[in-house]
C-alpha cells in the first residue's frame, strides 16, 4: 500500500496506481466485511470512494510525472 501511496503522491504510473490501490480496498473492505468488523469496514469505504473520486479525476491530472513524461514524448520529432 505504502509503494501505491508513493506512486500518486508523485504522479507516475497514476492509473495503474489508482486501479491496483482500488482492487486492494476491494479486497480488504470483503475481509473486513465478513469478519463483520463494522467500524473498519466504513472506512476502508470512505477510502475507496476517494479512489473512485481519483479515478473519475484523472482525465484533469495536469501536474505529475506522467503527463511530463508525455509532453516531453510529443516534443521529441522522428
């Protein structure tokens, strides 16, 4: 979890990210559910309604290392 974290705090691989980190809540929120943890698993709720909110966001991802990777991809000519 903490190499996902460290991933969108810098913006590389942000997608990937997003999508690995949200599958991880996906499975973590079923454990807890059926341990039927309650408090626990409201918050591993809350965290994958912010990456859902993440991912919905991610089209207007201007400054991370992803989109100067690719501006400096268009730059370069053949």
């Amino acid at each position: 979890m903490a190499i996902l974290g460290f991933l969108l705090l810098l913006g590389f691989c942000t997608r990937l990210a997003l999508v690995t980190g949200s599958l991880l809540i996906l499975a973590l929120t079923f454990g807890t559910a059926l341990r039927q943890d309650w408090s626990t698993a409201g918050v591993q709720l809350i965290d994958a309604a912010v990456y859902a909110a993440l991912l919905a966001l991610d089209r207007w991802n201007d400054y991370s290392l992803d989109q100067l990777f690719s501006l400096s991809r268009s730059r370069v000519g053949p």
